[in-house]
C-alpha cells in the first residue's frame, strides 16, 4: 500500500497517514490538510513508526494520526 502523509494547518504537530492521495477520509476538525510526503510500498514510515498498525489503521478508520514532538530549543 503506497502511504500518504499529511500536516494539518490548524495544529503544527500533527500529520496523519491516509491511503488517497486527496485525504479524503482526514477529520474535519484539523483541516486544511496539506501533502507532505508519500511513503512507498516498500519503504518504512518515519520514526520508527509500525507500518502494519499504520496501514490497519487506514482500513479501519481511513486515516492514522500521529503527532510530531516539539524538539528542545539549544541555549
């Protein structure tokens, strides 16, 4: 399954997993939604992230959401 990312306008640290290039299936509630990247059939998510679960997801619910960390700012 080819695996397409996207990043929610309203909430910077959130992207979300769909299997339609359109995002169709993504919660209101975050929109817009911009494209962020595709992963490819034969390529891992980013951070370590279980591809099974994100793809079990997408049948169940049409979408998996994850939140990006906000990384400490060096002094």
């Amino acid at each position: 399954m080819r695996i397409y990312v996207f990043k929610s306008e309203t909430n910077s640290g959130l992207r979300a997993f769909v299997g339609d290039v359109g995002g169709r299936n993504l919660p209101e509630q975050f929109r817009p939604w911009h494209a962020a990247g595709v992963i490819e059939d034969d390529d891992d998510p980013p951070h370590n992230l279980s591809r099974r679960e994100i793809e079990r997801a997408i049948d169940v619910n049409g979408f998996q959401l994850w939140r990006m960390k906000h990384r400490a700012k060096a002094r």
